[in-house]
C-alpha cells in the first residue's frame, strides 16, 4: 500500500497529529471474534495511521475494536432498514448482513468487507458497488472514481480519538 503519500495534518480540535493506532494483537482478536483475515492493506493502515479521516473529511476506515464493537448494531440496521435492492445482483440482502463494515464516508456510504472483497453501500443509491480487492483500491476508488463524490487527488489524513466516534 503506498501509505507514504498521505500526510498527517493536526486535528481541528486539539491541533495535535497524535496517532490512534491499532497493534496486532487487537487485530488477531478481530480476527478471531469475526472467524476472518484482513487483507495486508487493511492491517498496514489501521497500524499506521489507525484512528482518522482521510481526503480532507472524506473516509474513515475503523479500527478493530470499533468494528467488534458496532458489527451487531450495524447489521440489525442493515436487516431492517435494507434499500439496496438494485444491486441485488452484485451482493444479496443475506451477504450484505453477513459482511464486515470497516469503515464510512463523512456522506454516510458505508464500506464494507464479504469474502475477502470491498465493497460500498451508498447511502443516496441503492445500488451496490465491488470496489477492489483491497483497501487501497477501495479508498482510490472512493477518492478518484468521481461516482460518489467529484475526483479529488487530497490525501490529507486527520487522526481522532476513536473514543469521541463513540462519544458523539
């Protein structure tokens, strides 16, 4: 993953760079709780960069302990309040709640994982996009493809506490 060409900019807040990062361990118990392995380019971000937004206010990709935390809820919501229904073709209702979210978009697409490929769930269509294979190719995809957001080639990462996430 060419995580070299995302520079760390101070948090609004604190106007501090502190990083909220994961350590392998956190990531083995995920794992193990989810009976799943994440892709190299998954693990390489949360442990560099960890807890953030990248692209100026754009994706946030979840450390593991906020994905072991959130999968229940997020797959009831998914369950009762399913509207994908055009791209039933690419992912099923049953996949989709079996999947892993591992992150979001500041527009409220969610990202997710089902067997060992990214995808989104829009949160304005209702259709379902495979987006990679890895997380660079899904956060290239979401920052460059133009189809949920206009193209932008900012790669400006801001690091937050994952605490406030759960605070808010």
């Amino acid at each position: 993953m060419n995580l070299e060409t995302y520079k760390i900019i101070p948090n609004y807040k604190t106007n501090k760079t502190d990083l909220f990062l994961a350590v392998h361990e956190e990531i083995l118990a995920c794992e193990k709780t989810l009976d799943f392995v994440f892709d190299e380019s998954y693990k390489e971000y949360v442990l560099k960069y960890g807890s953030g937004i990248l692209g100026g206010t754009y994706v946030r990709i979840f450390l593991p302990e906020t994905i072991i935390v959130t999968i229940a809820a997020w797959r009831d919501r998914i369950t009762e309040y399913w509207f994908w229904d055009e791209g039933k073709n690419v992912l099923t209702k049953e996949e989709v709640v079996s999947s892993i979210r591992v992150g979001d978009t500041f527009d409220g697409d969610e990202i997710i994982l089902f067997k060992k490929e990214y995808y989104i769930l829009p949160r304005h269509q209702e259709m379902i996009y495979k987006v990679g294979d890895t997380l660079e190719e899904t956060i290239n995809w979401l920052c460059s493809s133009g189809i949920l957001t206009e193209a932008f080639s900012e790669r400006e990462f801001e690091p937050f506490n994952p605490e406030d996430l759960n605070n808010s």
